[in-house]
C-alpha cells in the first residue's frame, strides 16, 4: 500500500500528456496531416503481443492512424529488412516501432540501425543515442523520458541532487542517465556487478530501477526520504512469492485469487513505500507514461518531418 501523499501516479500524468497530444493530433489534422505508427511484431511472445495491442490502442484513442504488421517467427532477416525499408520510403508512415526481442536468429541491431532515425519512435537508432548523448535530444527512448515528464510535472527537479539508476539496458538505464545528466543530477549508474547495490542506492535522494529483477530493492536500498521510481513488471504466479512479497494486502491476494496472478515491480514497494518520500506504484506507474510518450514521439516525428520537407 502506498499512502497517496506518497504516490507518484504515472497512470494521471500520462493521461495528462495523452490529452496534450491528443489536442497536437487534432492541429495537424487541421494541416492535413494523420500521424501514423507502424508496429512490427516478429513471432508471438505474450507480453510483446499485449504491449503492441495497448500501442495501436492507445493511437487510435488519440486520433492517429495505426497499422500492426504481424510476422511470423520464422520471418528471416532479409525479409524483416525490406519491411523496415518499404516503411521508410512510404511518406504516409510517420513513426516505426519494431517490438523486441526480436527471435535469436535475427540482429536486433540490424535492423534498429535500419530505421530512418527521423521515424524511430523508439529512439534507439545510434544517430537519436548520440543525439541524445551530446545533450541535442531529437526522438528519445520512451520509459526514460516519461520518467522525466512524471518527475518534471510532479515537481521534482534533479538539479543538484544524487541520482541512481539500477540497470544499464539501451532501452532505460543508459538514456535514463544521460537525461538526469543533462538535467544536472550527480548520476550514478548501477547495475548486476556493482559491488555493494544497497550503499550505492543508499546515496540516492532520486532512484530509478531498471534491472528487470523482482522485488530487487528491499528497504536496505532506500534512503528515507526518496523518490523512487520502479520500471519493473513482473508477473507472479506462484501464491509463496505473492504472500512474501504483499503480506496482509487483501486487495493483491483477491486480485490473486481471481486472475491466478498479480503484477509487481524491482522494487519490494510493500516494504520501500513507509520509506520512501514518494514512489511509482506497479501498474499505473511507469508503464503508461511510456505508452503516452510513444504517442508523443510519433507526432514529434511528424511535425519534424512537417518542417523538414520544403
Ligand atoms: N520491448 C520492451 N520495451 C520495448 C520498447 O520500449 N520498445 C520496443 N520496440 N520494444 C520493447
């Protein structure tokens, strides 16, 4: 249980900055312009299934156009790259998300060094990362830069203070640093070799976790006072690590009961939250911020393109 003078609710600012790109959608249509994404999933892993859904979901929601391309997981690489480069020459596509992991036989490098950097949604073409890193962000990654709008709007300036991030994956922990640097934090960039986790996380007056363990941050890695913002998600479906992890919380094991499985984080919030100063729940922290700032990059990338063209 988070107390709600703790609770950094993603879930109301994300619906925040849905409704402001919402409202940019509504000023480029009026210039003739539909923002589309495109969103290619390669195989059928579940939960890449779900977060795609959600995607097409959510732009249809706000008014862009979406096209899902399904794959089977036999695609081969050379087929997944002429997809990648009819959706570049097709001047109706604005933005390009191809979901990962992408099945082993096919280089996810590759194939993200493919996409046009002015349609990567996603951020992770190496001209956006060193964009980014030379502090001249164009199309950022979307978890790391929905922190930075929860942060910002909840008033909670990095400036001056020490920050730590737990994890080092391109996705989140790399530019989730590079952003506290350039919005002066003193960064810390934890991750599974780091001698000692809890005394560097100790230190941090913001945390941010990103290691894709569950329940990794217990109350020895938090100083009291913190912000603490988890971009875990798991799913527990084993009743031991769902009563260890929630004791006394009825609300989890109904919700356990009913679904045979419940949603949890890296952080051990049951145990963190009487620490902390504020902390994300999970669901309805991180996760929709990045839905949201997905939206947001593909109406950056068409207005981009809009005053790039002559
Ligand atoms: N898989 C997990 N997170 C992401 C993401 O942010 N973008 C893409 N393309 N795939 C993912």
């Amino acid at each position: 249980m988070i107390e709600p003078d703790k609770l950094l609710d993603g879930a109301r600012v994300a619906a925040e900055i849905r409704d402001e790109v919402a409202a940019e959608v509504q000023a480029l249509a009026a210039r003739g312009v539909t923002p589309r994404l495109d969103v290619v999933l390669v195989g059928d892993d579940p939960a890449s299934e779900v977060y795609v859904r959600s995607k097409a979901k959510a732009s249809a929601e706000l008014g862009m156009r979406s096209v899902t391309h399904a794959l089977p997981a036999s695609t081969g690489r050379a087929e997944l790259e002429g997809l990648v480069d009819r959706l570049n020459a097709d001047t109706e596509v604005h933005g390009i998300l191809v979901q990962l992991p992408l099945p082993a036989a096919i280089p996810s490098a590759a194939i993200l060094d493919r996409i046009d950097p002015g349609k990567d949604v996603d951020g992770f073409h190496p001209v956006n990362v060193g964009l980014l890193q030379q502090g001249r962000p164009r199309l950022v990654p979307c978890t790391p830069a929905g922190i930075m709008e929860l942060l910002a709007r909840e008033g909670i300036d990095p400036k001056g203070r020490r920050a730590v991030v737990v994890g080092r994956s391109d996705i989140v922990g790399k530019p989730m640093a590079m952003l506290l640097l350039h919005a002066h934090a003193t960064v810390t960039l934890c991750h599974s070799r780091t001698a000692d986790l809890a005394a560097a996380t100790r230190s941090a007056e913001i945390l941010i976790v990103a290691a894709g363990r569950r329940g990794l941050i217990g109350a020895e890695h938090v100083a009291p006072g913190a912000v603490v913002v988890d971009v875990g998600m798991h799913r527990v479906t084993d009743r031991a690590v769902v009563e260890k992890l929630f004791p006394g919380d009825p609300k989890k094991m109904a919700a356990f009961e009913k679904r045979g499985a419940v949603l949890c984080g890296d952080v051990d919030t049951t145990r963190v939250a009487p620490i902390a100063g504020r902390i994300t729940p999970v669901p309805g922290g991180v996760g929709p911020l990045t839905i949201a700032m997905l939206m947001a990059n593909t109406v950056r990338a068409a207005t981009l393109r809009r005053e790039e063209t002559p």
